[in-house]
C-alpha cells in the first residue's frame, strides 16, 4: 500500500475521532441524563390518580431508552454507507 492510498490524518482521521470523542463528551452524558430525567417522572407520576399522565411519563422513558440505540444505528449506517467522496464523520453529522 502506498501512502497514497492511506487517508489523510488532518483531514479524515483526526476529526473522526473528535467526532467520535464528542459522543464520550457530551451525547452519552446527555441521553444519561434525559434517560434518568424520564425515569424520575414515571417514578413520580400518581399510579392511580392520573393514568393518562402516567402513561405519557412510560411512552417518555420507553423513547429515550431506544433513542440511544437510533443513535448507534445512525453512526454505524454512516461508517458502514458514508456519503460518496465525503470523511465518514460528515456521512456521521447529517443524521
């Protein structure tokens, strides 16, 4: 292999893995805290009295526990079918 067939560090590899390093950072410590957030509400939330508002609360908890595992689909459909002639974190940063 020759380096010219090796990637660019300046220009794929390093902001890839900024890009990776900013969900460590910021979107897992973020859906953390929703999903704790959603898990309070439910816990609060009258078992009796107001079923509507109870229900809401679990569809709440049910929709932030899946949307971490949107989350990894969308980065791994990105890495695995990244736009044509794009860095794969770009492909990353459309979704």
């Amino acid at each position: 292999m020759t380096d010219a067939n090796l990637a660019d560090a300046y220009e794929v590899l390093l902001p890839s893995r900024a890009y990776l390093l900013s969900w460590r950072e910021q979107t897992i410590p973020a859906r953390d805290r929703a999903l704790r957030d959603s898990e309070g509400r439910y816990d609060a939330a009258p078992p009796d009295e107001d079923l509507v508002f109870r229900d809401m609360a679990l569809l709440g908890l049910i929709g932030d526990a899946m949307q971490v595992l949107e989350d990894i689909a969308y980065v791994g459909t990105a890495f695995e079918s990244p736009i044509a002639g794009m860095p794969k974190y770009v492909t990353a940063t459309v979704y």
